[in-house]
C-alpha cells in the first residue's frame, strides 16, 4: 500500500463545487467510464428489505487508470490529465478531476478496482481507496499481473448514506440518466455504447421525438448531419456539434432556434474530415491554411447555411404535424373558440395556419387576447369576407409568400 497526497486540501475540495444531488454526482462516475472509452456502463447494486443498500458499484469496460500516471489524474485537481489528452473516442466530460470525489455526497468512502494494459501488453491491476473525511489523500495498492480479465473499472462505494435502491431504480433517475446521456448513447449506438441498471439497459430512445440523417458535399468535403428532436429537455441542447475523427468535438455552435416556446429540444451533430483541423477563433479573419481552417471558411459558411435550413424545416414539420394540433386541444380546453361558431373545422384550421407561420402570435397570448384574436377572426369568417380574413392575419404575422398561399387556399381564396 502507498499513500498518495493530492496538490490540494481536503477543505479545498469540499469547497470547489461538488456535486450536491445524486444524480449528478452518479453522473461524474458514468462519464469518466466513457472519456475512458467504455461501451459498457454497469450500475449494480443490492439493498435488504428495508432497501438500505448492502452494495453499490458502477463498473465500465474502458481503458482502465495508468498506475504510471496516477498522480496526473488523481493527483491533480481542478487540472485532470484529460485536459491534455487527445480525447480519442471523443465528448471527454470529466469535469478537471472533480468527478472522482463526487462520491462524498452520498458515501463516506470510495476505491477503484482498475485493471489496465501496461507498456508491454501485460494487464495490471490495482485499487485506490479514498475517505470523505480526508479526501486529499488517496491510498494506491501494489499492481499485480491478472490474466484473461478485460481493462475496465469498478467504482465500490462504501457506508453508503441517504441514498436508498428506490432512488436507483426509480423513473425520475431513469429520466435524469436518459436526459443526461441520450444524445450520447445515440450518437453512439454504433459503437455499442450503453448504460445498464442492475442488469437492465437504460431505455433513453423514449426521450427521442424524431431523428434524420443527411448527407452534404459541399466542396472537396463530406458531411454526415445527424438531427435528433428530443421529447424533453436534455443535458446538452441547442447546438450544432461539429466532430472529426473519432468523433472528437471540433466546436460548436447555438443553433438559431432557440427562443420560441414551443418545446422544439434539437440537437445537430456533423460529422467530417474537415474539422480534423479545425479550430474557431476569437475574430473572423480567415487562416493560412496549412495552420488549418476556421469558421470563415467557404465550406464552413455553406454547411451552416444548410444546416440552418435543415433545422428550419424541421421546425416547421414539428410546429404543424404536433403543436398546433396541442394548441387546438388547449384552446378547445380553455374555452377560447366562441360556442356560437357554425364554422368551427374552418376557424381551427385558420388558427393552426396563422400558428404555424409564427407560433409567438399565440404562444405569447393571454386568454383575453387569445378570445379577441379568435373571435375577431370568427366573425369575419362568419361574414364570408375571406379577403379581410386575409389582410387581419398578413397586419399581425408576416407571412412568406408560401405561407400566405397555404392559408388563401384554406380560405378558399384563388392564388394570385
């Protein structure tokens, strides 16, 4: 056994920002199996009858820690060694050595059991123990050589406190991990990446709306764009994510489809050789390009445009085919159609189209507005004066010219 000491007091480390929820803390040991390379993420555990848990370890199949360079990573804090690393299987997410003591929120001691391949191929094994009172110090155990066991590690984490098998297994956790991993999982799959709940994989595809691939060649590139629209709100949201080899992140950008309120949760991730070198920088000047590209290359500023306009789309589809048909159930529910309409089919549909060209109109309404902008359109339709229908809706949205012509054809109006 030899005693390592951390470049850091024990106070410091309580003081840094910890995670103060499970659910967070669980998540920092989840994604340092993956930034190890794991495909396999194994929660287990076993509680008495009482659910008091008897045992708890989180286990991976991943490289496994280096004993050559222990006092890099655990050594280290607020300064992990993966802030150097080539991030090989790419979305490293430890955050700078924190995640290692994440356990003190619910466990007063941790060890790692890790087995990895030394210089020579020969697989080595060893455990490093940690205690919540004296956190800055870590305790390493003599490697030995272990044979037909895969590299990987197994997080133990000991005299377990107000954390119960209920809370490990219920569907709010199930939630949180598919919230916090789903993009990750899917854009994964192919590598086999999964999380499993005491022998059950995580089921995060429930939390996934509507998927797309699409393929650009813009220039002397190949883009590979993968559209996901998510049923909730997850960890990461609301950007373009640009990947080179092995997926490592290049960048990444907001999209540009944030601020409406309809419950449009996307991400975009763009896959490519092109962002092998590629690097974003402070102004918009364009680079050399043997230092590499940046975002004001050519290539670069015709994908946005095409994946803006994917994004757009979808939108569209999402606003049409889900919303609106929510927002006719709403208002029926809250009582904003008049009850003396005789031309209900056609006041919905007129309301879906003006929704549809921009969601704000209603979204931002309250009922008294929502009844006044219903009703003054209910009585004109009743009037047959489709044309003024028309001119009432172009004065509060501006429409395209698509837009105008979808809802002229629902007015029954002859395109010009």
């Amino acid at each position: 056994m030899n005693k390592h000491t951390s470049k850091i007091t024990t106070k410091s480390i309580e003081q840094s920002g910890l995670p103060n929820d499970y659910k967070k803390a669980l998540a920092e040991y989840i994604w340092n199996g993956f930034d190890a390379g794991a495909t396999k993420i194994h929660l287990d555990f076993e509680a008495n009858e009482l659910g008091h848990l008897a045992s708890f370890s989180i286990s991976d199949n991943g490289t496994g820690i280096d004993i050559e360079t222990i006092d890099d990573t655990f050594g280290n804090f607020l300064d992990s060694r993966k802030r150097d690393l080539d991030n090989q299987e790419g979305f490293q997410k430890g955050r700078k050595g924190k995640g290692r003591y994440a356990f003190s929120t619910f466990a007063n001691s941790c060890s790692w059991l890790t087995t990895f391949k030394g210089p020579d191929g020969t697989l080595l094994r060893y455990t490093i123990a940690i205690n919540k009172g004296d956190l800055q110090n870590f305790i390493i155990s003599d490697r030995v050589i272990v044979k037909k066991i895969p590299t990987g590690t197994v997080v133990n984490f000991q005299n377990v406190f107000d954390l119960s098998a209920s809370m490990l297994s219920n569907k709010e956790f199930e939630g949180y991990l598919s919230s916090e991993f789903g993009w990750f999982l899917f854009l994964n799959k192919e590598r086999g990446c999964k999380i499993f709940i005491n022998g059950v994989e995580l089921a995060y595809e429930n939390i996934i709306g509507d998927t797309e691939e699409v393929r650009y060649e813009i220039g002397d590139y190949h883009f590979k764009a993968i559209f996901i629209r998510w049923n909730q709100k997850i960890g990461d949201r609301y950007y373009f994510y640009f990947l080179g080899k092995n997926q490592k992140e290049a960048g990444k950008k907001h999209t540009s489809f944030n601020n409406k309120a309809i419950d449009f949760h996307h991400s975009l991730y763009v896959e490519s050789p092109f962002f092998d070198n590629f690097h974003e920088t402070m102004d918009d000047n364009p680079v050399l390009e043997f230092s590499g590209k940046n975002q004001t290359h050519p290539s670069f500023k015709a994908l946005l445009k095409a994946l803006n306009a994917l994004v757009s789309d979808k939108e569209k589809q999402f606003i049409r085919g889900i919303q609106a048909d929510k927002l006719i159930e709403d208002y029926h529910g809250r009582g904003i159609f008049p009850d003396s309409t005789v031309k209900t089919d056609e006041l919905e549909k007129v309301v879906k189209e003006i929704y549809c060209a921009e969601p704000r109109v209603f979204q931002s309404s309250n009922n008294q507005q929502s009844k006044m902008i219903v009703g003054l359109l209910n009585l004109l339709l009743l009037d047959d004066n489709r044309e003024r229908v028309l001119k009432v809706i172009e004065s509060i949205v501006d429409l395209s010219h698509e837009e105008r012509l979808r809802i002229g054809q629902v007015l029954g109006l002859s395109a010009p």
